[in-house]
C-alpha cells in the first residue's frame, strides 16, 4: 500500500510539504498511527497531552468492525429512516465484531435518539420509550471511552430533559476533545441558542463554517436563530430563507407529517415574517406548510413554541409573539 501525504497552504493554494509511505495492509491500524505519527513528526506539530493519548488509543483493534462503522456512517448522513435503519445494521455489526467499540455505542445511540425526536422510531422496530432508553443504554457504553459523537449526543439529551446548564458542559467536552469537529460545534451552538446565549453562539457557528463549509444550510439556519434571538428579524429571515433554499436534503418540501419535515427554520421564518411585516406572501407560504405538516388542529402558537427546548422564557415569548403577528392561532 503507497500513501501520498501533502500539505497546501489553503489560503494561497501554495505546496508546503509533501511526502510518501509505503506498508503493508496486514496490520493497517499499525501503518495508519506509524503514518500518523511521522507527518506530526515532519510538520514540528507539538500535541497536547490530551491529543496525544487520543492519538495514541486506538478506536477499535478489529478492522471489519471499523469498516461497518464506516459504512454506517456513510448512511446515518443521509436524514430519512431508510438511511437510519441502514446505518443502525452497520452500526450494530461493529458492536457484534468488538463490544467495547465505544463510538460504534455512540453511533447507535445518535442514531436512536434522532429517530425517537423524528418520531421515525418504529422505523427501527421500537416504541418510543424504546427508543430512548436504547439511545441512554448504548451512550453508557460510550463513556467507557467518550469520542465527541458521545458528548454530542449526552448534550442534546440534556438540553431536550430541561438541563440547558449540563447540555453546554457536555457540548464544550465534545469541543474540547475534537477542536477540528464541525458537529461539535454545531451542537453546541444550538445549545448556546436555546439557552439564551446567541452572541456565544455566533462565535461557535463561525468555527463551523469555516472547519466545514460544505454544510452550509445548517449553518444559515443556526445563524439565522441567533439571529433572531438577537431580534435582528432582517437578517434572520435572509439566512433562514437561505437555509431552506440550499437544504431541501434536510428539509424536504414534498414531506407530508410534521415529524417528516421538522421544519425548523419554516417555523422561525414565520416568525420573522411576522416581525417584519409587509411579507404576505411569504408569511402564506410557512402557514400553509405548517398546516400541511402539522395539521390545523396542532398548527396553533402554544404547540410550537412548546415543541422547542428555550430555557429562557423570554426566548419563547419572543417566538410565540412573531408567530402571533404572523397570523398563528394562540390555541
């Protein structure tokens, strides 16, 4: 096996560095941290303690059990309960290869936990107390060797219990561990928002945008958020009408049940519609969809608003008002 290292200096496109290794795939885990460890080498880079022994520890010493995970994770991407459920099978065959592959747990438990809060959980043949205690069962075996993945998951199910405080604890471990993770970052940015904190959230969304810039209909909708927590309506609502432009994979407009579309930034631009005003047409377009999606008997402010984990009432009087203005039905 030949690998082909370079280092380009992005912003210039300039070549900084280059090498090559050639191994034996026998034992790739060995050539992988050999190959590792001689480009940290080469580029003088000085690790941490904390970045050295995760360097130093392996996921898993099984490498079928970490092409499932690899596998699995390819589909968990894909947002729809097909991909999940594929994802789930990967996820699971890498548990059954090595049961203590603590991201695998991690893994699993995302993937449960997302379906429990889709409401796609019969999809994976569990009710939804199924779903959830599946999701805390395998996240406890993540902890036995946290990966950031385990603490995103650990946060958002702190955040949905009502435990903002410890959901921002949980997000900044998932950070401190894997400063290079868009995810984390995201998940603690959303966390920051519905704690009431969206300044120190744009500082988290900015990271995110520039580990990750291929995401970037999630990051408008997060933006957007701040934004509108901040009650600058302009630019939440051009950043949440960018989302929905750019992310039809995350926010399918053909779905036909709230739980498929979960629409959030619809919600949110509604409500900065209703801001603003002089948006008739725009402000038609969100109530139709929430009608569709939600039904006109759950389409009403309260049901939204309750729906969204805000920890400051302030936060979600400020939602419900846009909603109010924008012509939503209080009960």
């Amino acid at each position: 096996m030949r690998i082909n290292a370079q280092l380009i200096d992005a912003t210039t496109s300039g070549h900084v560095w280059a090498e090559r290794y050639d191994g034996s795939l026998a034992d790739v885990f060995a050539l992988q941290d050999r190959v590792t460890g001689r480009i940290v080498d080469a580029l003088a880079v000085s690790l941490t303690a904390r970045e050295q022994r995760a360097r130093e520890r392996a996921e898993t010493a099984v490498p079928e059990a970490y092409d499932a995970f690899l596998k699995g994770w390819e589909h968990a991407q894909t947002r729809t309960p097909e991909q999940y459920v594929k994802a789930l099978e990967y996820f699971q065959r890498a548990v059954e290869l090595d049961p203590d592959y603590a991201r695998a747990h991690a893994a699993i438990a995302s993937v449960y936990w997302k379906s429990w809060w889709e409401g796609w959980y019969a999809t994976l043949g569990v009710h939804t107390s199924g779903a959830r205690d599946a999701a805390a069962d395998h996240l406890g075996r993540a902890m036995a060797e946290p990966s950031a993945l385990a603490y995103q998951v650990a946060a958002q199910m702190q955040l949905w219990g009502g435990r903002a405080d410890d959901a921002i604890v949980e997000a900044q471990h998932a950070v401190d561990l894997s400063p290079n993770d868009a995810d984390s970052r995201a998940v603690l940015a959303e966390i920051l928002i519905y704690s009431g904190k969206p300044e120190e959230a744009l500082a988290a969304i900015a990271v995110a945008r520039r580990l990750d810039p291929y995401n970037e209909a999630r990051y408008a909708y997060l933006e957007g958020f701040a934004r509108f927590g901040l009650e600058e309506f302009d630019a939440a609502a051009q950043l949440l009408e960018r989302a929905l432009e750019l992310g039809s994979d995350l926010w399918p407009p053909e779905a036909t049940t709230h739980r498929e579309a979960d629409c959030d930034p619809c919600e949110l631009l509604l409500a900065a519609y209703g801001y603003l005003g002089g948006r008739d047409d725009g402000i038609q377009a969100m109530r139709d969809w929430l009608a569709g999606t939600w039904g006109d008997h759950m389409a009403k402010v309260r049901t939204i608003v309750a729906m969204r984990p805000f920890k400051e009432p302030r936060d979600a009087e400020r939602f419900a008002e846009g909603l109010r203005r924008a012509g939503q039905p209080e009960y």
